[in-house]
C-alpha cells in the first residue's frame, strides 16, 4: 500500500491513525491507496504493526452444544501456539452478523474461524481478501477460505436407513428455517434433502413430514408439536441437531408419549448431553472436536503464509442408543 501510495509506511501510519504533521496531498494518496486496494483501515494498521496472536470464532449463539466442543477441539490446537481464541455471537440475522464480523475485524484479529455463517459466498470472500479465514459447516467452496464440513448427506442416510431398518415408516423431520432475504449461494438443507430423498427411495413419499423451525431447543419442541398435530402422528422423528432433538423429547414427554415405545427419536451432532443415561440419544457423530482441532491447524498454516486452499471433511458415523427402537403396536 505504501509502493502504490508512493510514501513511506511510517507516512501511511500516521495517516491511518491520524496524526499531525501529515499533509493533505499526502492523505489524500494514502486514502486513495486503501480504496484501491480494498483495505479497512484496521486492516492497514494490522500489517504495519504486525500479529495481533488472537483468532477471532463467530457463532450464532455461545449456547449451542455442539460450538462448545468445536471450541474446545479449537482451543486444544491453540494451546500449543502463542494464539488465544476470542469468541463473538453472530446471532440468526444477517445484520447482527455483519455488525459481529466487523467487530472481530475491528479488533485485528490475525484469524477468523466462522461457523455456520449466514453470509453469503461474496461477503465471506471479502473479509478472507483481508484476514485469513477458515468456515466451518458450508459446502460451497472457495479458493479464498479454507473450509471444514460433515458429510452431511452420509450421515442424514445413516440416520434414515437405521429407522427404516427398524420398522418406521411415518418418519418426520425438523430442519431450521431459511431467513427472507438469504444469499441464494448459503448453506442447503442437505440434512432434510436427503431425508425425502431416502423417503421417497423407499416408496414413503406420501410420509414424508417436514417442519422447518431452528436447530435449537425451541425449535425443536415447535417443530415435534407440529409433526404431533397430524393424523396419524409420525412414529419416528429424526430432528437436523442435538439441541432440536431435546426439544422434541420435551414435548414428547408433555404429551404423554414415551421414548421410544411410542415415538423413536435421533438427532445429530452426538454432543456430550445425548450421551447422558437419561437421554441416550441415538445420533450421528461429526466430532466437534475433531473439527475445532483442524479448524486451529489450518487456520494457523494461513497465517504462517500457505495460500492455496483446504477443504477438510469429516465422515461420519451413527451411535445408536435408547432413543430409537421399532414402533410399536
């Protein structure tokens, strides 16, 4: 920026903390300089001063179990290096976002891991022109960021052909619902894609029941109360997340239903509380930790200069517990 600006990178930095003694001419060049190339001005300052050793994580919320792990995966990697891990809430609207990455940016992160973001393909590029990026949870690709992903399609297949061996053929799902307004390259519903798609594999395309609500606990009661309004009920529920599958067995429990005796029940992610004795969730698992783990390695490679990009993804497995079992009379 200083080679295009034609002055010296103290010039520079006197203007982007602006400071006296800098002429206009010469403010006008530097200002000039950062438009051109596509710099904020936090940006500009990052490079003359060096690393911040901080990686920034966006989440939509703290509370999710399974981002819990990730930062931990995350967190482990980190320990090794001189880096610290910040967190910041993303929230679900795409303003809420915007506002969460820029703050991160804002505070010169050296690294940005994002999860599940909402921003579409052209915006993530743009912040990764700028800070290395790595996105957690999309599939499109891009040579600008470094990606991690579940195969989401083999492990929705795990899912299904285990219900469908076990006898169910009224099998519902709840998978989240899509903002107004969303980029049309953000992230599909692969997990309820592949559902009716096995559905109708089957010949049950006339059972197929979906409810889009949120991978979240509410979500997931809304969504089972739903599926719960239709004659006859589903006898099985495969709910897109963990957390959505508590919901369910919340309001399967206020209904007088039983698990699994009346309704099976399996989620997704195989967070710790689905191994609890209580719950014993059938579920899949993509390993969080496995996925942070990466997430830290990869992202520390791009900081170090690698500019080539990774696309890392996880296989994943079924853990069948109590929660499933074949319907009942």
């Amino acid at each position: 920026m200083a080679k295009l600006a034609g002055v010296s990178k103290a010039a520079v930095s006197k203007v982007i903390r602006n400071d006296y003694g800098v002429s206009e001419a010469m403010r006008d060049r530097v200002k000039r300089a950062i438009d051109e190339l596509g710099y904020r001005p936090q940006a500009a300052a990052r490079a003359l001063r060096g690393r911040s050793f901080t990686i920034g994580v966006l989440m939509q919320h703290i509370g999710i179990p399974f981002y819990a792990e990730i930062m931990s995966g995350l967190v482990e990697q980190l320990a090794e290096s001189d880096y610290q891990a910040i967190m910041i809430q993303g929230g679900t609207r795409n303003k809420t976002e915007e506002r969460a990455i820029d703050a991160l940016m804002d505070r010169q992160v050296d690294g940005i891991l994002m999860i599940a973001p909402l921003a579409g393909r052209t915006q993530l590029e743009r912040v990764a022109r700028e800070i290395p990026t790595l996105v957690l949870g999309r599939h499109d690709r891009s040579p600008a960021y470094d990606s991690i992903v579940d195969d989401d399609r083999t492990g929705s297949e795990l899912v299904m052909e285990h219900l469908i061996a076990l006898g169910h053929r009224r099998i519902g799902h709840i998978t989240f619902h899509e903002e107004q307004g969303q980029p049309a390259d953000h992230k599909p519903h692969i997990r309820a894609e592949t559902y009716e798609r096995v559905m109708r594999d089957h010949g049950f395309a006339d059972e197929i029941a979906v409810v889009a609500t949120s991978y979240s606990e509410d979500g997931g009661y809304r969504g089972a109360h739903e599926l719960l309004s239709r004659s006859p009920r589903p006898t099985a529920i495969f709910a897109g997340s963990d957390e959505s599958a508590l919901g369910v067995l919340t309001a399967l429990h206020e209904a007088g239903l039983t698990v699994p005796d009346d309704v099976s029940v399996a989620g997704y992610d195989n967070t710790r509380l689905a191994a609890h004795p209580n719950i014993a969730l059938t579920t899949v698992n993509q390993d969080g930790a496995v996925m942070g783990r990466t997430a830290g390695r990869l992202l520390l490679e791009r900081i170090e200069g690698r500019t080539t990009a990774v696309h890392f993804s996880v296989t994943p497995s079924l853990v069948v517990r109590r929660s499933t079992a074949p319907p009942g009379l």
